[in-house]
C-alpha cells in the first residue's frame, strides 16, 4: 500500500538497535511495485529502526513499459509502507537493444543529477546493484561529494553479465564495460556478494582484495514460508517461477515437455518476459498440451501457484559466468520445502547436491532434466526432498541471518 508524500520529508522515528541508528540511501534502479527483494530489505531495515530512503526509477521491469499511474511524471515522490521512495527519470525498457541501452543510461544519469540535490546527513549509502553496473554511480556521486561510506550488493556480476545477453568477451564492448566496472566495484568500500564464486572473480579480474567482500546470500520473503504441499495424485505437477529472458533458458524446460508429452507430467511456467512469445510459439507449433503459461502474477498470489507444484524448475544458461550466480529463486523454492529439479552449473547446482533437496544436470540439456524429471517421478521419498530444502534453507538463507549481518556490514562500514 503506497501514498502520496507530503510536501515536508517524513521523519521516521530512530530507535536505538545494536549502538548504531542509521540514516541509509539506497540506490537501485528497481523498487516495488517492481518484483524486487531491495523493497522488502528496505522495509527490514526500517523495521529495525534505520531510516530508509530509496532513489529508484519508474517501474517498467519486465514488461518493458511504464505501469498504469506512474505515467507523466505520477508518483515520482512516495511513501511505500514507510520507506520514502523518489523516482527519477527512465527510458522504458520495451524490447531491443537501443531501448534497453536508453533504459540504462537514462536511470544512470537523472538518478546521479538527482542525488546532488538531497541533503548531506546520510550516514551510508546502499547500491543494490543489478544490471546495469552503471545504476551505482549515483551512489558513488552522493558518497563522493558529502564524504560517505557506499556498500554495494553485487547481484548480477558486470560486464560477464553483458556475455549471457551476446555480447563477445574481447569485443570493443565488452573492453569499454570492463573499464566502467572495475571503476565502480574499486570505488565502493564495500562489496557484498550472493555467490561465494564472487570474490575470486573480483580479485582475478580487479584486484579487489578480499577483505573488501563480505558472502551475503539472498533469502526468500516471508509470504513463502508454510506453503502447504500439494495432494499426490496421478499428474506431477511442474514449475518454473520467474523471469523468462535468454539467461534462464526456460526454452530448456519446454524442450523437456516434448520429450515428456505422453508421461504424467505437467509444467507450468509462471512469469513474463523478453523470451514468452517464442516459448508459446514453440509450444503451440509442437502442440504441447502439457505446458501451461500463466503470465506473470502479483507476489501476493504466487503462494498458490508454489502450492499446485509437486516440484520446481531451475534452469540457467550454460554460460561460465551465469554459473558463478545463484539465483534467488532457489531460496524461495527451498524455503517452501519445494523439491528442485535443476538444468544448471555451478553454485546453483552444488547446492542443490549438497541439500539433499532434488536432481540436478548440466545446463541446456533438456534430456539430461527430462531423465532427472523420470527420477523425481520414480523418486517414493519426495517428502525427505522436501524436507532437505527447508532444513538446508533454515541453516543458510533465513532472513533473520541475512537483516542481522546487513545492518553489521553497514554499521561497520560507517564506523
């Protein structure tokens, strides 16, 4: 629920938690009603007596066009559940590259021009840092001018990323990308990261010494805890639960219910995304009966649509950055003690191995995850899967562990 702001600054009221009150921008190109987890971090922090400030852009991800009321300059000052929000100018991102170029650059540059016009007695800056890397510098700006320490969340590693969307290692590109880059990841006093795998690539590629980094998994919002298992029946029941662009490879999932379209199975795919029109398109010209699209739903409602599942779907490219990520939906997969059947490399796949929750194989083989499927079909102990992926997620990933060495991190990086 969101409101206009009055004329006025909000002040929130500080509470004295752990001998450090904290006044925190945080820069992110996306916020709620965007389906992002920077806004329930934020509303984390608030609850534990920080003040939260977020500057962010209009919300357009992943459709790639502006939501109904933020057109024409609508809510570009806002308080969300207590969280002051203000949103700068953004290019839409709609579909190809000179639109997503436009969307990058547009959030970079009104986001730092903004920045120079808030006041100085933030006491740290936040960037969580998606893709573009760029949507830092207006952090970076802040930090600069009034003398600030800036943390940054890595969750998408720049410029590897720019290889999952076909951009060539070694190009002119990829060269000018670096640069940016290792500039903004040097320039932070803080790194934290969602994958382990991380921080031998900073230190390889930026010399960044890894003291600098501190191993800050993702957790899964509360809304997925206690889903309750879906009935066994004759039909298993299939999900993939996310973004569907080329990184994900969901075509992977797809190609897997060919081969599986005279078995007892069902997959459903539950998001939206560059790559839906061809994944339908592919579906309905190999008439596959088995696959249902549901479009993309609201956080609130994907409790539902996690409890028709018997399993859930994990799939990646097999690209040698990607597998360095882990994705945030695993958390929310385990944390609704959802098996995971996986097509992916890397972290993600060590950890579904090391849980015990599910079957995983190598990335972009849709045979290799229709065998794993056959497996998890055959499997007579689904329950201990189940089991396994909330035990693992409650001993790794849980929210409190997360807030609790955030808010350190961040009074450590003031102090």
């Amino acid at each position: 629920m969101s409101k206009a702001a009055p004329a006025s600054f909000i002040k929130q009221k500080r509470i004295q938690i752990n001998g450090a009150i904290m006044k925190i921008l945080v820069i992110c190109q996306h916020y709620a009603p965007e389906p992002f987890r920077i806004s329930d971090i934020c509303e984390g922090l608030l609850k534990r007596g920080h003040e939260v400030t977020v500057v962010t852009g209009v919300p357009n991800y992943p459709e790639g066009e502006i939501y109904k009321g933020y057109e024409n300059g609508e809510h570009r000052d806002e308080i969300i559940n207590g969280v002051h929000v203000y949103r700068t100018d953004t290019h839409p991102r709609k579909t190809g590259a000179v639109h997503r170029f436009m969307n990058y650059y547009s959030f970079s540059r009104s986001s730092t021009k903004f920045v120079k016009t808030l006041p100085d007695d933030y006491d740290i800056v936040f960037v969580n840092q998606l893709s573009p890397v760029m949507m830092a510098q207006a952090g970076l700006k802040y930090a600069e001018m009034h003398h600030k320490p800036c943390a940054l969340y890595c969750l998408d590693l720049w410029p590897e990323s720019l290889i999952a969307g076909g951009i060539k290692k070694g190009s002119a590109i990829y060269r000018y990308y670096h640069r940016v880059s290792e500039k903004i990841y040097r320039a932070v006093d803080r790194i934290l990261i969602t994958s382990r795998s991380f921080s031998d690539y900073f230190e390889k590629e930026f010399e960044i010494d890894k003291t600098k980094v501190e191993y800050l998994p993702q957790y899964a919002e509360k809304l997925f805890d206690d889903i309750p298992q879906k009935d066994p029946d004759e039909t298993i029941d299939l999900m993939f639960a996310g973004n569907i662009g080329s990184a994900q490879s969901v075509i992977t999932i797809v190609k897997a219910a060919e081969i599986l379209k005279d078995e007892r199975v069902r997959f459903h795919i539950v998001g939206s995304g560059v790559e839906l029109d061809k994944l339908q398109s592919y579906a309905d010209e190999h008439q596959l009966v088995n696959v249902t699209f549901h479009g993309r739903k609201p956080i609130e409602e994907m409790p539902k649509y996690y409890g028709m599942a018997d399993a859930m779907l994990l799939t990646l490219e097999a690209d040698p950055v990607l597998s360095l990520t882990l994705p945030g939906k695993l958390q929310s997969y385990m944390t609704a003690g959802k098996p995971v059947i996986g097509a992916i490399n890397g972290e993600a796949k060590s950890v579904i191995d090391a849980s015990g929750c599910g079957f995983c194989g190598e990335a972009e083989n849709e045979k290799e995850l229709a065998e794993n499927i056959r497996r998890f079909i055959a499997c007579n102990d689904k329950a201990t899967l189940s089991e396994n992926a909330r035990t693992y997620y409650d001993h790794h990933f849980s929210k409190e562990s997360f807030m609790n060495k955030l808010e350190w991190i961040l009074e450590q990086s003031i102090s």
